[in-house]
C-alpha cells in the first residue's frame, strides 16, 4: 500500500484495480476491506448542509474562483422549478461530477447509498449480472462475465460493445452512470444491446439478474500428475482458498509434474491478493512496479509462501485476463518461470485508492500506474502471450451450444501438450 501520513483507521485506503460491474468488482481489495466496510456500513452519519455551506466563506482563492459553484447553487435554490430542492442530493452530485472532471473510467466518488452498496461487493458477493466492464475509446465494453454468472450463461463475451442499456444508448455515459444503469436485484431483467467482435450488427440480449457469488480458486488433476489450478477473481479470500488448494495438491499429488494456472476471463481484484499468488512461483522477488504521480517509483515484492518453484508451469490468458490477473502473469513472465498461452490480455494498469470519507461516502481515485518488474507498462497495451492461441474454445460436433461439455479446451488442450513433452 502506498505510504500516507494519515495512519487513523478512518484514513486507510484500500488498493484496488478493475471497476467492478454491476455490482462485481471488486475484490479490488486488501485485507482492510473489513474495517472499511465497518466505517461505511456502521457510519451512520448525513451531512449537515450547514456545514456545506459555510464552505462557502471559506473557498475564495486566488488561482481558483468558487463564485460560480455558489452563484448556480443559489440559483437552483431559488429559480428550480422542482421545489424543494435535496440539497444534500445536489451536494453529493457535485462532487462526482467533479471527479468525472478527471476524465478517468476508474475514478469515481460513491455516495453513502453507493458506497455500502460497493464495499458488499469486496467480499465478492452482490446482485447483478456478473460481469465487468472497461471503458476503451469511449465505448463501454465488457472485460470478463464471471463464470457462470447470468451475464455469461446469455452469451454476453469478453470485448463485446455495450450499445444501449435497456434502449436508451451508452454513448457519453460514464462507466460508473453505465454500471448503475446495469446492476439491480436479483429476479429483475436489463436489456443490453451488444456489438460482438467483428460483428457488423448489434443483438438484443435480456438478461435476468442475480445473487451473484464471485469465484476464486479451484483446482483439478489432469493427466500425467498435472494440476490445474483456475482463479476466477482475485477477491479477499483469495489468499486463503489458495492455500487450501495448494495443501489438497500437495496430499493428492505430492509434487505436480507440471502446474496449469488458468487466468482467462480473470478481471483482476485486490493487488495484495495477486501478490501472494505470484510468490508462489517467485522467491523473494520484486512481483511489480508502481509509479506514482510524482514519478517516484516502488517496488512490491512478494509476500506469499514459495510452494511451486521449479515446477514447469504454463498460465492461460485471453481479453478478458485484466488488471490484478495481469500482474501474476506479467511478473511470472518476465522472470520466464512460467510460459503465456492465448490471447493478448486486457491491459489495465493503474491503481486506485478507496478511501472512506467520514459520512460514508467513499473517493475510489487512480493514485498510479504499474508495471511489470522489467518495466513493462501494461496499462491500454495488455501482455502479448508467448503463443497465440486464437480460438480457445471449439464445439464439438453434432453438440448443441447448451450442453456442458459442448465445447473443446483448446486451450487447457495446448498446455497440457505442452507440459507432457
């Protein structure tokens, strides 16, 4: 976590990396995730509007002039034709639109409501259609649905262009404004108008919402001694179902001849939680860089135990691998102890803080970008694999799309012929 000078329980922040959508993201999140969510959750507090506008007396400066702000306030007070006008509403509003000044996807202010409502999805539970979205040349556009989600079971893909949510168009929405339009409780429905990757026309697809349960870490034995090992999310219970995955390999298989870890369609989470899933492969090593806004540079090294050093190991990556997924592939392909199968990754490379403010709303703010440990900026330029692999799934014939084994692995199919060599 960067330094600060405010070491208070109410000032700690939280590192986090992928917006998460409708109601998913994020992990994006330390193991202070609880505290944070005591001090929103149980806060308690409203602002006092008095308090606001004393603001007033006390935001003349000679570089820049509040005047405005306060002249249009007082307009709306008087002339709004809507009588009486929230100030609280118009208050909080302000701010997220000065946050939106910044023209950043993944900065963005929660009001108390909103912030409860993205701290429930720290620990990786919410309601929604389970999946993440990115903003990428204006477009908002899907980075990963969460397996087995409802957005994921209605075919909604990696790289698929949100047009409209519910007819109403996305263009000039914030990502944030575009997550609101999308979340909802569960049993409700959201129509998403979809252009697909190289597709010409958009389709409509309904989707019906859900208690969505984020997934981290499983694993399963393949053959010859091979241990596949998918992570889902890197959520705040990462670590310690990693741990439990790393203990039932090492009863079933003592030393696994070769280690598939799979990343694809993994849309990041919380930073420390990657960090101690690379150590597993790296020893005492740097797992990435951060550069802050200042320019000043900060190794974070690894933290977890070292358990498969040594151990062949190739990692699947496709579009939808981002951000917190990125740093272990990024790190565990520059010191080539493992080897990139797939396609070229998503490319998020900045990192936010959360910090609860003291009325329970929250400030998510990009605080810097990271890279690789070779310095490679990954951030809009994603990890090119070391072998491509273009079409990852195939379906089988004579199968229909819906069967559970319809479609072949092309991509476990490689690593596992990889590793058996």
């Amino acid at each position: 976590m960067l330094s600060h000078s405010n070491t208070t329980a109410l000032s700690r922040y939280i590192k986090t990396f992928c917006l998460i959508v409708v109601g998913f993201v994020a992990g994006w999140w330390l193991g202070t995730s609880r505290l944070v969510r005591e001090q929103i959750t149980g806060s308690g507090q409203k602002v006092e509007i008095s308090r606001v506008i004393d603001l007033y007396s006390r935001t003349r400066s000679p570089q820049v002039s509040f005047d405005q702000y306060w002249d249009v306030w007082n307009k709306i007070k008087k002339k709004y034709v809507g009588q009486p006008v929230d100030d609280v509403k118009i208050f909080y509003a302000s701010i997220q639109g000065m946050v939106n000044g910044l023209g950043d996807p993944y900065s963005m202010y929660f009001p108390p409501v909103k912030a409860e409502e993205f701290v429930k999805e720290l620990s990786g539970e919410f309601e929604g259609v389970g999946m993440e979205v990115g903003m990428q040349k204006d477009q908002i556009i899907v980075v990963a649905p969460i397996p087995g989600s409802p957005a994921e079971r209605a075919g909604i893909k990696p790289q698929d262009v949100i047009v409209a949510i519910d007819d109403k168009e996305t263009f000039g929405l914030s990502l944030s404004e575009a997550v609101g339009k999308i979340r909802g409780p569960k049993a409700s429905s959201v129509k998403l108008t979809i252009l697909s990757s190289g597709a010409k026309q958009t389709h409509d697809v309904s989707v019906v919402r859900a208690a969505i349960i984020v997934p981290s870490v499983t694993w399963k034995q393949e053959e010859k001694n091979i241990a596949y090992i998918r992570i889902g999310y890197f959520n705040d219970k990462t670590s310690q179902e990693f741990d439990a995955v790393v203990r039932d390999i090492r009863r079933t298989l003592n030393r696994p001849q070769g280690i598939v870890l799979d990343l694809r369609s993994n849309p990041g989470g919380i930073l420390d939680q990657s960090v101690y899933v690379a150590s597993a492969w790296l020893d005492n090593k740097v797992v990435l860089r951060e550069r802050s806004s200042d320019a000043q540079m900060r190794d974070i090294r690894t933290s977890g135990p070292y358990v498969f050093g040594a151990i062949p190991t190739i990692i699947l990556v496709d579009e939808g691998t981002a951000s917190a997924a990125e740093i272990v592939a990024g790190a565990l392909q520059d010191y080539k102890v493992a080897t990139l199968l797939g396609k070229k990754t998503f490319g998020k490379g900045s990192v936010q803080d959360v910090e609860p403010l003291p009325d329970g709303s929250a400030l998510k703010l990009t605080i810097a970008k990271w890279l690789t440990p070779l310095n490679r900026e990954i951030d809009g330029k994603g990890i090119e694999p070391d072998t491509i692999i273009e079409k990852m799934f195939e379906q089988k014939p004579g199968m229909t799309a819906s069967s559970s084994d319809a479609f072949i692995d092309k991509g476990l199919k490689a690593a596992l012929e990889k590793l058996n060599k």
